[in-house]
C-alpha cells in the first residue's frame, strides 16, 4: 500500500538515478546514521565529514540527498512551504554545492541590476542560500573555503533566516537547509570553534579488511560499467531507507524527551568538560531524530547513549573531572498511566503501521487541497 503512495512523491527527476546508492557504500555505519539523522532533522544542526582522499565523503553527502523526499513550493517562491491560497508544486529537494570561490553576493543574494533597470525599482536575485533552502547545502573543502564566507553561511544556516542588506535593498528569507560539510585534514585543520557549529563532526577514514576493499573495488567497477543495472540491484533497499525516512519525519513531531533525561545530557556534558550549551542541544534533538527513525514516540536509554557518542563525546576535553562519576541513562519514568504502558510495548510492526496510516491521511488531505500533487488515476481505498 505505502509504495503506490510514495511513488508519485518520488516518481520526479532527481539526482536518485545519477549517483552511487547509499546503501550500497561499504563501511561507515556511524557516518551514514548521522548523515540519516540529520536529514530526519534538518535543523539539528548539519554534519561535517573529516576524512584523507579517496575515503567517500562526498559519495556519502549525494547518496543521502538522492534519498531525500520531494518538496512542495509556492509557485515562484523561494521554496516556501504552501499555505492552502496559492498555486503550488511538487519539486525535487534542492542539492547546492557551494563553490570554493564563492562571492558574499552570490551566496546571500544581491541586486539583479538588468531586472531592476527593466522594471525600474530594485529587483532581488537569490543567492545560492536561498537556492538551498528546505535542501541541501553542500560543502565540499569546507577548510578551503573563504572564512567572511564560512562565517555568512553558518550565522544564517544557524539561524534559519537569511537577511540580506544591498545597495537600497533589504530582504529577509527562510534559510533552513540540511547542512553537509566536508574536508581533508590534510589540506588544512579546521579550528575548533567552527566545528562546534555543527552538530556532529566524524570521520570518514576506516579500517577496512582485504575482503571490503575488494567489495568496494568490485563496487565500483560495477556502477562504472553499467550503472543503471547497479541501482537497479539496490533499489529495494534504497526504497526502504527512503520509507524510513520519510516516516521518521512525519514520527519526529509526536517524540517525546522527559526532563530527566534532559536532566541526564546536561551531566554528560558538564562531565566531559564541554563549553558553551550547544552539545546539549545538539544532543537532545540528535536522540529525539534516532527515536523517530527507530519508529519510537519517545526517547529512551540507547537514543541518550548515541547522542552522547556522536554529540557530546567529542567535545569532551581529553581530561575530565575525576569527581564526577560516569552516570546511567535515566530509565522510563515509574509514573506512567496504563495507557502509556501498553504503548510501550508495541511491537515496532505495529508502530510503523500506526505511521503509515498517519502519512496515508496527510497525503489524502493533499490530494483534496491540491489534486495536481499526484498525477494518478489510483484512488485511495
């Protein structure tokens, strides 16, 4: 039922048949969960891949966003989400990659000068920001690239707005991209207070045996030789991941963290020595996003210890207090009604029933409000 659903939703031009599956990428467990997590949340905070040449970081950035779903805009909008009055459509969601030369201009937006001269008042031409927006923006060297740029980007990634102030013109964009970073080490560190704007920072080189070299030597022979063949022979298992994450999205809302275990994060980092408050806050919403994309409607001990490993960990300073002992993470709350019980112990089938249901009646709704969403004679049951 759910794949006559989705199809449309999916059955759109998209970078999906042009790059090499995520699923199909040997290794890097840790690195493709975070990248998962932070597209079930866009606005955790982004992800920064460390890695030598050659190790896959950007393979990994494109495979996920070949799984992201397809957005609905405002028509001539700067991909704003719909409000039921005007016309809209379906696009694909938008992969920016932003240049290593990029100009403040062509990344905030400035003055379209020969429309402004044409229609005779000031004319905006949005940067690659506003390209980005409810997409993904990619950055590929991210040490390479000019820091008053660097800095730009991350104030307005950060703070979901992009404000732009340009010869008379003054205008004001959401700016809420799913943010990948990349960089070699080799070519230059990162400094630390830059990293700490991203939620979660990893590695991508691994040890890898002489049997996954091979795999991955045999890989990517295959996808170079016939690579429409290769997606086919991973399509189910890029449909099921893109499933996945498309119910995790509509889950994330309904997840809830108690305060204990809010309780327990704040610890963690006061442990480990952490600076400033964002480990915290890019933890709490790095578990709620794995509870949702574990089909969970509240957070428990395992979402709290990932959050703590991808999160707060590797911000913890190499000497941690001795005083302070190493903490458990808080369990389920005794005072629960029975009805909360019984929630907790369905199984996760039954969950992902529940959500599927949930997904089939939003899109139907769609369906009333705007039925050129979905261009099929299907009729829901």
């Amino acid at each position: 039922m759910l794949e006559w659903i989705l199809g449309p939703m999916t059955a759109l031009p998209s970078t999906a048949s042009q790059v090499f599956p995520l699923a199909a990428i040997t290794g890097h467990p840790t690195l493709k969960l975070a990248l998962l997590l932070a597209a079930v949340d866009p606005g955790l905070g982004g992800v920064v891949i460390a890695g030598g040449r050659g190790t896959g970081k950007s393979v990994l950035a494109r495979g996920l966003h070949a799984l992201l779903p397809a957005i609905e805009i405002i028509e001539g909008s700067l991909n704003a989400e719909p409000d039921g009055s005007q016309a809209s459509r379906i696009i694909p969601a938008p992969f920016v990659q932003v240049p290593l030369g990029v100009t403040e201009d062509r990344l905030l937006g400035s003055v379209d000068v020969a429309r402004s001269l044409a229609e005779g008042s000031t004319v905006f031409q949005p940067g690659l920001l506003a390209e980005a927006h409810r997409g993904v923006l990619y950055i590929d060297e991210l040490n390479l690239l000019d820091m008053n740029a660097l800095n730009l980007l991350l104030a307005a990634v950060g703070s979901g707005v992009n404000q732009v102030e340009r010869e008379g013109l003054s205008v004001c964009h959401p700016c809420q991209p799913l943010l990948i970073a990349t960089f070699n080490p080799e070519e230059g560190a990162m400094a630390d207070h830059l990293l700490d704007r991203f939620a979660i920072a990893l590695s991508a080189n691994q040890t890898v045996t002489t049997a996954e070299r091979v795999s991955i030597t045999e890989a990517a022979i295959g996808y170079g030789e016939n690579s429409s063949a290769f997606r086919q022979q991973w399509q189910e298992e890029t449909d099921a991941i893109a499933t996945q994450l498309l119910l995790a999205r509509q889950w994330l809302p309904d997840v809830v963290i108690t305060g204990a275990q809010i309780n327990y994060l704040v610890e963690e980092a006061l442990r480990g020595g952490v600076e400033g408050h964002r480990a915290e806050l890019y933890a709490l919403r790095v578990a709620k996003a794995h509870a949702a994309l574990e089909a969970r409607d509240r957070v428990e001990a395992e979402d709290l210890q990932l959050a703590v490993r991808l999160v707060i960990a590797p911000r913890a300073k190499l000497q941690q207090p001795q005083e302070q002992p190493e903490q458990q993470p808080p369990a389920t709350p005794p005072q629960q009604t029975t009805a909360k019980i019984k929630q907790k112990k369905k199984t996760k089938k039954q969950i992902k029933k529940k959500m599927k249901l949930k997904l089939k009646t939003m899109l139907r709704t769609k369906l009333r409000t705007n039925p050129k969403m979905i261009q099929t004679t299907t009729k829901l049951k």
